[in-house]
C-alpha cells in the first residue's frame, strides 16, 4: 500500500487482523468485511452453499515446509513416525496426507497424527521436546528449525511438488460480486500491479521480507528468491488446484462432497485485472 497502487485505483484498504478462519467468515457474511484473504476455508463454506466465492490467488502453493528430527532423510523415512498437525481437517492436514499419501505411504496407518493446536511455536516446542518427530510449518518457520539443528524435510518448493493448495488471496461474497463487481476488478488490479512489483524490484522486495519477518538481510535474500517463485500475478490457478481447495474440506469425511469449480470460485475479476 505504500508505493500507492491501491490508491490509483480510487481505494483505500484497511488491512484488519482477525484470530480464527470462522470469525473471518461471519464477518464477511455480516458485511463486516469486504474482502478476506482465506481461501481453502472459503472453498469449503462455498460448497456447503454459503455466498461466497475466492476471487484470486496471489500464490502459487501453500507455503508450508515439513521440518523434522535430523536423523529423518526422506518423507518415506517418516513410516512409524509422530507427525504434529494445528488441526485434523485443516489445509495442513490435507497438505501431510497428500505428501504421505504419493510417497507410498498411509496417513492412517503407517504415521501417528497427532493434532497440536496453536501457532507454529506450539508444534515445534513439540518437535524440540521429542514428542513428535516432525510436524508442519508456514515458511520461514523452517529457518528456525534449521538454527536449532533440526532438518527441512520437505522446503516450500518441495512440497509445492506434491500438493498446492494456495492459501492467500482474495475471497469476497456473493453480495459484492452482484453489487460491486467493478470494486473487485480494481482491487485485483492493484494486487496484481503490487506482485509484478515486488517481482521485478528484488531489493525491495528482499528488503520487505527482511523487515515483516525480521530476518537478516542475507536469510531475507534467500527466502525472497524462493516466495518469488511462488508470487502469481496471474491471479489465477488450474482446476487441479480448485479441486484440493474443495478436497481440504471433505477428504476426512464419511461422505464425500462434489462441487463444481464454478461454486468456489469467479475468476472473471483476474482475467478483466490483467487486461
């Protein structure tokens, strides 16, 4: 917001923090909010027939990295193993049985799951005290873990491989599509504009990441080239990655839920925002 592109388009967001996916949600059914940047969650209530519907991907993957005892080498490696979620159900969740699942392994026999609520912090003084042997983590979560000498498993590139399941963007309701669809259009053009910036100006945009996430300007560096990778200025993503959005919601239930990509997402914003 502070290179102004935002306000060429005439808008002025206020960015507000929220504790909880579900408060997020009913804030935004309430009018509350105009804009939540959840997405896998907002897949789920648009299938279960709720007015809402994710407008825009401003990334590629998930951004979650696997961490793990040093002496683990390989996602194989984790058969028999104690594995720390947030959440059953949760994208994380569906992030380990994905990864486990193409690796030869079952989430439900061959790993012990065990469900750690609370920020990353909470699993990894889990990982430290050795109750879990590994445990996932939003990135850069996992230089942390490489400082106290524990390995990165799987790096967000890596995972990326496996299971994308973006999860930052732009949702919106039903409401704001049908009566301000031209506020949308301009929001995402300023989101766009801000992603090809940031990609383009790379000591800007290590120097954005030194500062959100306090790290040193070498360490910011790094991680700058690899989130770069994962910008998307196309705003949009394939069905494929609709289809595990849809999945985060439904893999553990009994019955299975099937909903059109058209339910969960209006990509008629981003394609009107990249012209």
């Amino acid at each position: 917001m502070e290179r102004g592109f935002f306000e060429k388009e005439g808008l002025k967001p206020r960015y507000i923090q929220f504790q909880g996916t579900n408060l997020m949600l009913n804030a935004l059914l309430s009018n509350e909010l105009d804009y939540v940047t959840i997405m896998p969650f907002i897949a789920g209530a648009a299938t279960r027939g709720l007015p809402v519907k994710i407008v825009a991907a401003t990334v590629k993957s998930s951004g979650y990295a696997i961490i793990s005892r040093p002496d683990i080498d390989s996602v194989k490696a984790l058969k028999g193993k104690r594995l720390a979620i947030n959440t059953f159900g949760s994208s994380a969740d569906f992030a380990i049985y994905q990864l486990l699942s193409r690796n030869g392994l079952d989430p439900n026999k061959d790993v012990t799951l065990l469900s750690i609520a609370g920020s990353p912090d909470a699993r990894f003084a889990a990982l430290l005290g050795g109750s879990v042997d590994a445990t996932v983590v939003n990135s850069p979560f996992e230089y942390r873990a490489e400082q106290k000498g524990f390995k990165v498993l799987l790096s967000i590139k890596e995972t990326a491989e496996f299971v994308k399941i973006p999860i930052v963007g732009l949702s919106t309701s039903q409401r704001k599509i049908d009566k301000e669809p031209e506020e949308i259009v301009r929001m995402l053009r300023a989101l766009r504009n801000s992603i090809l910036f940031l990609q383009n100006q790379r000591e800007i945009g290590a120097g954005l990441v030194e500062k959100l996430l306090k790290l040193d300007r070498p360490v910011a560096e790094r991680y700058y080239a690899l989130y770069r990778e994962q910008y998307n200025p196309d705003l949009t993503v394939p069905d494929s990655v609709v289809e595990e959005w849809i999945a985060v919601g439904t893999f553990r239930a009994k019955e299975k839920t099937t909903a059109k990509t058209q339910t969960v997402v209006d990509w008629s914003f981003a394609e009107r925002a990249r012209k």
